[in-house]
C-alpha cells in the first residue's frame, strides 16, 4: 500500500531518532505491532509526511496488532 504520510520515532529522553515508519495500513494494523517487543512502545512519534498533519504522539498503550496511530485516529 503506498502510503503518503511517514512518522519518525524519536527516544523521548534525547529526541534521537530510532526509527520511521509508515504508519498503519487501511486497516489499522501494523506489521511491527504483532506481538511484542513493540518497536515503538513508549517512544514518541512525529509525522513527517504530507498525509501527517505533522502529529505527534506519545505511545504509551499498544494493542497487538493495532498500529498506535491507528488507535488515536
């Protein structure tokens, strides 16, 4: 699925980055989000694409299989 938003993962102690992503598919599910280790658990996600709106979450919760963006949306 071609996707028009990207998210950076940033350590939120320091701001660097961990991580991107595509943020979840049509669905709302996410590969990284199976099971866990969750990738993006407790790490701070900021949108950086044109579909973004330059969001920005704390993940704090994750549901197996659920993208966190997915989630807020």
């Amino acid at each position: 699925m071609d996707h028009d938003h990207t998210f950076v993962m940033l350590d939120p102690t320091t701001d660097q980055v961990l991580a991107e992503c595509d943020g979840p598919d049509a669905s709302g599910r996410c590969p990284m989000a199976d099971r866990p280790p969750y990738i993006c658990a407790g790490l701070h996600l900021i949108g950086t694409g044109n579909g973004s709106r330059h969001r920005s979450l704390m993940v704090t919760k994750m549901e197996p299989g659920r993208c966190p963006i997915a989630v807020v949306n």
